[in-house]
C-alpha cells in the first residue's frame, strides 16, 4: 500500500486492506477514529479534500448512529461502491467484534473461575469512560446556558421515565427546541461530494430503513421468536442512537436486560471490555448476541446483534448521501441539530448514572479507581486498554 501518495487503486481488496489496518490500530473512541481517517485519507492519500472530508464528517453527525462508522462506509462507498463500503465496515469492525466475542464465550465458560474482582473492576472502569464521554461531549455540544439547560431537562426527564421510546422522545423535542430557539449556522465553502447514488435509489433505502423500523416490531409481536426479538432490539438501538457508540448504552441496556437476556454485570463488564480493543463501539452489539442466555448466542447471536445494529447505518448513509447538498443549505438543519446534540449529552449522563454507576460504585475503594482511571484517560492519555487492564488488576486485589 502507498501511504505516502495519492493512490488511484479503486479495487474492494485495497479499500478492505487500508481499513483493515484501521481496524486494528484505531483506539480512543470515535472523535480519535475521525482523526484517524483525516490523516489516512485527506492527508496522506488524498482520497477527497479537507472540506469534502468535513462535509461527509458533518452529514454522518447530523445522522442516527456511529458517526465514525458511517464516515468509513460513506469513503468505501464513494471510493469503490457497494460493495466498498461494505468492505470498509468489514475491514474496521471485524477485529474488536471478534476480540468482544471470544470475550464473551470466555466469560460464559469460565466466568467462575476468573479471580474474584476482575469483572467488578471492568465494571469501575465503565464508569470512567461515560464520565470522559460526557465531559468531552459536554464541552462541545453544550458551550451556553440554553444548551445545558436542554441537557439538564433531559437527563432529569430519562431518569424519572425511563424507557427506549422516551429517550427518543426526548430527541425529538431536542430538535424542535433547537429549531426554536438556537440560531441558524451560516453556510461555509465547501466542495461537493462525488456523489453517484441517483436520488431514486436513496428514497428505496431510506424506505427500507423505515420498513424495518416499523416492521420488525410488528412482526415480533405476531410471531414471537428469540431471532426476531433480537433483530428488532439491536435494529432500533442503531436507528435510534445520535451522537456516537457511547449513547447506544442506554437503548442496549434498556432492551436486553429486563428482558433477561444478559445480567447487568455482563453487560457492564463487557462495556468495560469493549473500551480496550480498536474500533467502533457499537462492536458492543456482538458481545452481547454471544452472551445471552438464550438461543441464538455464542458466534451465531454475535453476528446477529453486529448485523442488526449497523445496518441502520448504511441504509440511512445510503439513503441519505444523493440529498445531502440540498439539506446542508437549509440553515435550520444546523439548529436543530444542536439541540438534538444537547439532548443526546442528557442522555449520556443519565446513563452514567444509571446504570453505570449504580451497578459499580458501592464503596470509597471503587470510586477513587473509578477517578483514577477517569484522570488517566482525560488528562495523562492514558491507553484505554492499558487503563481497562489495569481496572481489572486493581479490582482483583482490592477484593483480595
């Protein structure tokens, strides 16, 4: 591979290689992944321009799901088609969902004969992570009195009504109070997108994507079946989630823990795993399809969940990308989406409240892990897998 030259080879295999390579080395979450790419495919292959590159990052922020993910789809997409971008997701996403699914298969079989105390401090160190998510989004997303307010209500709104449908509610009426009451952005110089899906073939994907999303639902309640359940679930935590992997873990949680298919503290400990290994979060999806405690589970539920949670993702990328130029000029997409950002902050905190927290801190011991690991992630630059690691180890002495 030439890393140093604009590369014209516009094969599969060469889209599939270079993301593979991502796949395996791109840890720090999904703003560190945009980064990632901007100096692989603006700046060291030229692939698009800096504000072609910008342009797509914006669009896939402005979507529901793993903004990241969709930006590695999109450039597959726009690089070599179809079939790239399903080669691109591949080549990211398939390294930590392997890793997540031996994870899985490894605690399910020798679970009780782990030290006593690793599992609790993977719980710890999810309390860490959120806390840096919210911080770090925060910051961005929320920079005014109106916009921390927003996210303040709906953060108090989840915990005291608690529920999937709710937390979409409140993205919702984040959106109506961003066109409301935030101003307009202005329209910046960009350069367009080579763009080759026909206006025609995005309306059927954006079509099919509302099918499922209405449909799966319905077909689960008329014939119950644990495939279709699971499809649905992980389907509608994908279509839901705005604002990165990080906020899928209420909607995840809401969906397979009541239902009894995954115990919090495997659902925490494999939140607290999936922050060690490269890649999209929502590779989260395939430790918990190989975790349940019902059919299917092991390799088979993990590809069930991984398929389920990102197709949402392509169908609305593809759906969405042959209209884009348009909608980026309506200057009230800008505000809305502000408020959705805001809501979506709300939606983390509640989450780092419950369950996160809930389910992890119980003593003085666990709350001054979970601050060390928090500093050494925001402030030191910590690894993450170095600090999940070493949560694991504080967590197995500490109970010694």
């Amino acid at each position: 591979m030439n890393d140093t030259h604009h590369t014209t080879d516009r094969s599969v295999g060469a889209v599939f290689l270079v993301f593979l390579r991502l796949g395996l080395s791109c840890f720090g979450g999904p703003i560190a992944h945009l980064g990632y790419f901007r100096e692989e495919f603006v700046v060291r292959r030229q692939w698009l321009s800096e504000r072609s590159y910008a342009d797509l990052v914006a669009l896939c922020q402005f979507l529901p799901g793993p903004a990241s993910s969709q930006v590695g789809m999109a450039l597959g997409l726009l690089r070599a088609g179809y079939a790239g971008a399903l080669a691109a997701w591949a080549g990211f996403t398939l390294p930590s969902a392997v890793v997540l699914i031996l994870w899985a298969l490894g605690i399910s079989q020798y679970g009780e004969s782990m030290p006593t105390g690793v599992l609790h401090g993977l719980n710890v160190v999810a309390v860490a992570v959120v806390a840096q998510a919210v911080w770090g989004m925060a910051r961005h997303l929320c920079p005014d009195v109106p916009r921390i307010t927003l996210m303040a209500l709906s953060t108090c709104t989840v915990l005291v009504l608690p529920s999937a449908w709710g937390q979409v509610g409140i993205i919702l009426v984040g959106a109506v109070v961003g066109l409301l009451l935030f101003k307009p952005v202005q329209e910046l110089p960009h350069d367009p997108l080579p763009i080759t899906i026909r206006r025609q073939t995005g309306l059927f994907w954006l079509l099919l994507f509302l099918v499922l999303l209405v449909g799966l639902p319905l077909l689960t309640a008329l014939f119950p079946h644990p495939v279709l359940a699971m499809v649905d679930a992980f389907y509608r935590a994908g279509s839901l989630v705005f604002g990165g992997g990080h906020v899928v873990l209420p909607l995840l949680q809401a969906e397979v823990v009541p239902n009894g298919w995954i115990s919090e503290a495997a659902f925490l400990a494999g939140y607290g795993a999936a922050q060690a290994v490269p890649g999209p979060l929502f590779t989260f999806a395939a430790f918990l399809g190989a975790s349940m405690h019902q059919a299917p589970s092991g390799w088979l539920g993990g590809w069930i969940g991984l398929l389920s949670i990102f197709t949402p993702s392509f169908l609305l990328l593809a759906g969405a990308l042959p209209f884009w130029e348009q909608l980026r000029r309506q200057p009230r997409t800008q505000a809305a989406l502000s408020g959705i950002n805001a809501a979506v902050v709300g939606l983390l905190l509640a989450a780092l409240y419950q369950p996160v927290w809930t389910h992890a801190i119980y003593t003085a011991q666990d709350f001054a892990l979970a601050l060390l690991a928090w500093v050494a992630l925001l402030f030191w630059k910590v690894a993450p897998w170095l600090v999940v690691l070493g949560c694991g180890v504080a967590g197995w002495c500490l109970a010694g």
